[in-house]
C-alpha cells in the first residue's frame, strides 16, 4: 500500500527558464521568487522544480508517491489562447519528463489552455498519450467565465471518455469584500471551489457527462458543509425547471474530495460523510497555506492514509481508451 499525494504542484523548470531569460505574460522572477503582474509572489525552492528535491520532502512527510499539478498561477485562462497553449504544452513536456525520472514516486496531471476548448481538449489528449499524464488540473473559472458557461464540453468530453480525473484548483478570485486580511486566500479559494461544484451540479454538465471524475480540494470548500441548504433551494425553488435528475447531494458521490481542513473536526466530519472512497490525501505543498503534517492529520482523525492511497491509486488509473 502507497500513501499518495493528490495536490501537490509543480513550477517546472523551462517555465522558470523562459521567466528569467525573456519574461512571460508579464511575470518576474527575482531573488528566487516569482512576482506576478497582480501583485502574487512567493519564493520557488527547488522542491517545486527539482524531482530529487521533491523526493527528499516527500520521504520527510511520510510520502510515497506524488499526483504533481502546475501552481494555479500557470494556468493563464486569461491569455492570448495561442501563447498559453504554447505553455501548457512546455509545461505538460516538462511534467512527462519529470514522472519518466521516477514513475514510482510521480504522476502528474496536465494543464491546458481553457480559453480555446478544442485545443485544450487536443492538449489533454497529446499530454496523455505522449507522456502517460493521468488526469487534468484547471481552475474553477475561465478569465470572467464561470466553469459551466465557458464552452468546455470538448474538453469534458474527452475526459469523460477516457475516465480521467479533473482536478479544480481555485486561486483568488478577485472579489472586492475580500481584498484585505488575506481574505482571497482564506475565504475566496473556498468559496470558488464550492462555486464550480455547485454549478457542474445545477448546470447538469454531470448529467451530460456521466463519467466525470471531479477531485475538489480544500476539502471541497464549503461544499460538503451546505448540501442541505442546495437540496433546499432545489425543492423550493428550482426542481419545476431543474436541469438534473437528482436532488443535489445526490451528487455528491460524484466527487472526490481532498483531506486539507487543516482541523482535526472538520476531518473527522468529511470522512463520516464522503467514506474513504471519496476522501484523497492532499498537501497542497509547497505552498506557505499547506498542511504541514497531512498524514499526521489524517492520523488524528482516525483515518488509514494507506486506504486513501488506494482511493487515489483507482481514482488516477487510466481506463480509458
């Protein structure tokens, strides 16, 4: 049995190559940090680029294997479509590569250029047969897009057919009530989550799509704490026009929720509802918001982190054609 990291990122290096030589999308990178033109910034060691370093740290936590993700701030949903697939295909080069270093520590899922559906649908496919990427990590909007109004069925499509994990990754949306006390991160982030979820649930986009598998991390923001409240809304408000065939937290299996609550209650309450066949191992390393000790936490809680590397063995193992 393998304990396994479902959200864990990865800046890899030409990403960081082509910042320090020419600058990209304009994005800087001095004395060892990246600063975005929004004002983000935050230092890049060498665990986020370089796989030994990686490994060290992953044998410290208690680690086994790693499901790798580019930081959220790669995406680059709101740039020119041509210029962010030409990244997403470095970075998805750079990921194989990574995983073909040590395929029993790593796995890696693709990133792809959301702005441009078809192409990013193309893109996830290449990333899958070229590099044996096992599954897809995107954020919960696309530029001023909510997921569900984006246009993305060619790449759900594909997903759904080949059964692989979309993992939702937000990163802080920019909500003017949340500009200060960090509030983005600590409440936005969450809430962005429970947004996405929310609205491939009322949408029907999990009726159209049957095998979605939809990994929501931060403990699935405040999904799993308002179904009573969506099922209420639904039976008051919605169900005589209702684009789904269940009430709403009859979808709740339909996802994978990881660990990070960074409570021990909180834990103990999100295994009791999803099992641990729904519940993943999540760090969100190396990022300063991470769970410092997340087999530790799990541990506390009185949940096997070998049953959740199962969960997430099954869960990014390719079925598809």
């Amino acid at each position: 049995m393998s304990v396994i990291d479902v959200h864990t990122h990865a800046i890899p290096r030409p990403f960081l190559d082509a910042v320090k030589s020419d600058g990209l999308f304009g994005i800087k990178f001095e004395k060892d940090e990246l600063i975005h033109p929004d004002g983000d910034r935050y230092p890049v060691g060498p665990e986020f680029f370089d796989p030994v370093a990686r490994a060290a740290e992953m044998k410290r936590f208690g680690l086994d294997k790693s499901i790798l993700s580019v930081s959220p701030t790669l995406f680059f949903s709101s740039e020119p479509a041509d210029e962010a697939l030409e990244m997403a295909r470095i970075l998805n080069d750079a990921l194989g590569l990574w995983v073909r270093t040590d395929p029993t520590r790593f796995s890696a899922m693709a990133t792809v250029p959301l702005q441009s559906p078809e192409a990013a649908a193309d893109e996830l496919q290449r990333a899958v047969d070229e590099h044996g990427l096992v599954g897809l990590a995107i954020g919960t909007r696309v530029g001023e897009h909510t997921i569900d109004q984006a246009g993305l069925d060619p790449l759900f499509s594909v997903a759904n057919d080949r059964e692989l994990p979309i993992l939702l990754h937000p990163n802080d949306p920019p909500v003017p009530q949340l500009r200060n006390y960090e509030l983005a991160n600590a409440i936005g982030n969450p809430l962005d989550t429970t947004i996405a979820a929310a609205r491939l649930i009322f949408s029907g986009t999990l009726d159209r799509f049957p095998k979605l598998r939809i990994v929501l991390v931060h403990a699935g923001g405040f999904l799993p704490y308002q179904l009573g409240r969506f099922d209420r809304i639904y039976k008051m408000r919605l169900k005589a026009e209702s684009n789904i065939s269940l009430t709403p937290s009859g979808y709740l299996d339909r996802f994978w929720i990881d660990s990070i609550t960074l409570s021990t209650q909180a834990l103990v309450y999100l295994h009791h509802l999803v099992g641990p066949a729904r519940l993943v191992l999540g760090s969100d390393y190396p990022f300063d918001m991470q769970d410092p000790d997340p087999v530790g936490q799990l541990k506390a809680a009185n949940i096997d982190p070998d049953v959740l590397g199962e969960t997430a063995e099954t869960l990014f193992t390719p079925v598809g054609p």
